[in-house]
C-alpha cells in the first residue's frame, strides 16, 4: 500500500479481458491497420490536410489530352465554317499592279520599303485603322509630312516596342483581333518559319473574325526588316522591292532611269527628287516575277510602263 502512494501514477497490472486480447491478436497479424503510413508509403503524415491531393483528385484537376483535342477539333471546325460561308475577299489592290492577299503576310524590301509601306497603309486606311509597329530603340521616326502624299497620318496608330520580340507578338494579337486592316511591323531580325506560320494563322483568324462580325476590315501584314532590307522572309505569301531612280540631270534632256529601258520622265519632275521608282514583284505564289515604274503625277503615284524583270 505504501508503495502505491509514492508512485500515484503507476497502473496496477491486471489481466487483460478477452476481448482486448482478441485485438491484440489482430494488430499483430495487419501491422498496416495500426501504421495508416506503411499502407501508403507515398504519403507524408506530416504535410498539412488541405495541401494533400489524392491521385483522383489531380486527375480530375487536368484536362485530358483527349478533351484538348476535342476542343481544337471543333474550333478549326468553326473557323472553317466562317471562312466557307463567307467569300474569300479580293486582294487589297494599289499601284494598279501590286495585289496583297488577305489574311497573310507580305514583305516589303529594297532602300524605299518604308515608301511602299507608307502606299499600303494608305491603301488599307479606306477599310479601317492600320498599326504601325517599329522596336522602341529604332532612332528613325515617322515624319507626318512625308507620309501625307502616300496616307493619312492622322489615321495611322503608332506603336514602339520594347524588345525586337514585342514586334512580332504585337502584330499577331492584333492580326487574330480582327479589328485592323493591316498591320506594318518593322522587325529587327528576319523571322524565322514557326513565326511567320503564326502571323499567316493570326492573320487567317482576324480575317474570319471579321468576315463573322459583318465588317468590311479584311486584316493583312506587312513585315519589312529595319536594317536587312534585301533579306528575304522564308514563307511569306509574296515579297515586293521598290526602289526610287535617279532623276534626270537638270539642263539635260530626259534620260532612261531604268537600265535597258527608255522611259522618259516629265520635265517638270526634272529637279523633283525621288519623283520615280521601281517596284519589282519578287515572289508569288500564283503569279511570276516582274517589274513596273512608278511615277508621281497629280498628287498621286501611279504606275506605268512595265519594265523587264531582273
């Protein structure tokens, strides 16, 4: 009895009942019913209630690659329905001889590309806002009053990118928008195929999108490169060069500006500098490669006799 006072937390030892034997019997045969964690050797008893996700409950959180595909499935289907119940539009036509197609890209080359540029912008205005894009580093800025004889700069959005990569993201969101009728992106460096598949399908989508909402906009780029202007783009839908000509010299009869051809300039465009150019058609998927000048009469610039194709 004594013994017992001085230790009052000690517990007598008694027999176990039956029953409890019985337990004990059957925790010794499953040792996994009384270690939760050794049935599961992947779970982490440690780790908080709420931030422990069952396997089910992850895969019910990710969609399947078969319902991603689905999805894409239908949405080249819609886009496909739009473009078939609405009509190819006609290509944006300037210069008399320069046609764009819609919903693709374009290049612009050669030392006058920002002037044909300018004609296209001009051209495009009539259908709806034309953007502009040009790196933000790029010391050269548009002049207002050298672009009024090609287009309205009043009409003309302006944008400078960051980073050269800006220019190409900018004008596929603006493409796949719908909400503009060209886009002329300055690049910094020549885009690689993958990118200009993706202007050519953000292009396609704008031109869909638009056709769906009943505008009369039919989007279109226009890329040029802001320091190698003769590089070619792989994969654009056509590439156009224009470069203006050398005047006659003032006091002399007018001579051939072209070389092997004997076009004659008006006497009053003898001390205008450039008043000619020389816009070469590149490459076409339907069309073959050839060459026409271009003159400014009237306020306008207009093309004449063709030239040979170099």
């Amino acid at each position: 009895m004594l013994d017992q006072m001085s230790s009052p937390c000690s517990v007598p030892q008694t027999s176990s009942p039956p029953a409890r034997q019985a337990a004990d019997a059957l925790l010794a045969s499953n040792p996994a019913a009384s270690n939760p964690a050794a049935s599961n050797p992947a779970s982490d008893l440690s780790e908080p209630a709420t931030n422990r996700i069952t396997r089910e409950d992850r895969a019910a959180t990710q969609p399947s690659t078969e319902i991603e595909s689905a999805l894409r499935q239908k949405l080249a289907a819609l886009l496909h329905r739009a473009s078939a119940a609405s009509p190819t539009p006609p290509p944006l036509q300037l210069l008399g001889p320069m046609a764009l197609a819609r919903g693709r890209l374009h290049q612009a080359t050669g030392p006058a590309r920002r002037t044909l540029a300018a004609l296209v912008a001009g051209a495009a205005q009539a259908e709806g806002p034309v953007l502009w894009l040009t790196p933000a580093w790029l010391r050269e800025r548009l002049c207002p009053q050298g672009l009024l004889p090609f287009a309205d700069p009043g009409k003309l959005i302006l944008a400078s990118c960051p980073h050269g990569s800006d220019v190409l993201w900018a004008a596929e969101e603006a493409l796949r928008s719908g909400a503009v009728a060209a886009v002329i992106a300055e690049c910094a460096e020549v885009p690689d195929l993958r990118q200009v598949r993706r202007l050519h399908r953000a292009a396609a989508e704008g031109l869909a999108r638009a056709q769906g909402a009943g505008h009369a906009r039919a989007p279109l780029a226009l890329a040029l490169l802001v320091d190698a202007g003769e590089t070619p783009i792989v994969g654009v839908e056509s590439r156009w060069r224009l470069a203006p000509l050398p005047p006659p010299v003032a006091g002399s009869s007018p001579r051939a500006s072209c070389a092997g051809h004997a076009a004659l300039l008006p006497q009053e465009m003898l001390h205008t500098s450039p008043s000619a150019w020389r816009l070469d058609r590149l490459r076409m998927a339907s069309e073959p490669p050839a060459a026409w000048l271009l003159v400014a009469e009237a306020a306008s610039i207009i093309a004449k006799d063709p030239l040979p194709a170099d």
